[in-house]
C-alpha cells in the first residue's frame, strides 16, 4: 500500500517506517507541499488536517500523526502544543528547557506523564482510519541520552528500568513508544480494511 507522508521530519519518518514494516510503501511529501498549521484543538484533528492536506495535495492517500506529552503535574500541558511548548519555531531543547523549567521542585512522585499519538490515513475516496498509541512515565530531573528527539531526553516511561527514550536504540523504543504502538495499530488496521 502507498501512503504520502505529511512529516518530513527526519525522525518521525524514522519511526513511523519502523513501526509500518515493509508491506508500505512510504512516499515523502513533496516539496510543493509545505508544512501544515495545526489549528486543531486534539491530536484526533490535528492528524487529520495533515493526512487531508497531503491527500487533497497528491490524489494519494496519505499519512499522519500528532503526538502530545500530558504531564499530570502541568494539569496535561503542554498537550496538542507540544511540539511548540516555548513558542512558534522552538527547537527541541528549547522545550525541554522550558519544560524542565516549569516542573523545578516538583517531586518525583509528581512528576508523571503520558505520550499520546494519534496516527491517522485519509483516503481519496473520503474514509479514514485512524489509530491511537500510549506510554505512560514520568519526567526525568535532567536530560539523558544521546537517541532520539524532542522530549525524549526526558522521558522515562514505565517499562523501561528508568532509561529515558533517549538511552534506548530506536527499536528498543519503537517496541513500547507512543508512536510505535500507533503505528503498529494503525498498519493492522489498514492489512484488515485491505482484505476486505
């Protein structure tokens, strides 16, 4: 099956490949294309405007997501903002910073989060489907590792003996990640709609 993708983030086309297998061919987004706004107020809408967007710009069916990392102690900040927690055109550590900032003095038993991604496919024909993805953790005091991007310097998630997504290898955290899980539900969802 052949699906446009809406990043051309590096790394997310990284994991999301990983996590679809082989039996999907990946396309990047054409260059004509730019960057999508995300003016939805979920990560549900915000995964649809992209996949609709790349669809309704190449006639194919395309690929999308928007993750969000809810922290408890931040009543679910920075939630759909993730991506831009410390503004338009925050790099990674800027959020990180700004996040770490926020959670200063907050105790360890307080400091737990989850990562939701919803992975969404828009057809031309008009159908959808749509997948969500999560992890449960906690955020670190301090940035560790050298893998990965974004938030994952600090976020420790559950299963992992403490290790933050960014001291793992990219299959070691695509097995449990938010993106991982998406996209793996997503790929049997659509093997199923397939054969039908």
């Amino acid at each position: 099956m052949r699906l446009v993708l809406a990043t051309a983030n590096p790394d997310k086309v990284g994991e999301i490949a990983d996590a679809l297998g082989t039996a999907f061919e990946l396309l990047p987004r054409p260059e004509s294309v730019g960057e999508v706004d995300e003016t939805g107020t979920t990560l549900e809408d915000n995964a649809r405007l992209k996949a609709r967007a790349l669809m309704e710009a190449t006639g194919e069916a395309a690929v999308a997501d928007d993750t969000g990392l809810a922290v408890d102690a931040l009543d679910g900040q920075p939630g759909v903002y993730s991506s831009r927690y410390a503004g338009e055109g925050a790099t990674y550590a800027d959020n990180v910073a700004k996040l770490l900032s926020a959670l200063e003095g907050v105790p360890a038993d307080r400091r737990t989060a989850r990562f939701v991604t919803v992975a969404m496919v828009c057809f031309a024909d008009g159908r959808e489907v749509a997948a969500v993805g999560e992890v449960r953790g906690v955020i670190a005091t301090e940035a560790r590792g050298e893998q990965g991007f974004g938030y994952d310097p600090v976020f420790v998630p559950d299963e992992c003996g403490g290790r933050t997504f960014a001291e793992m290898t990219l299959e070691e955290k695509s097995a449990v990640s938010h993106r991982g899980r998406a996209f793996r539900q997503l790929a049997e969802a659509l093997t199923i709609r397939a054969y039908r």
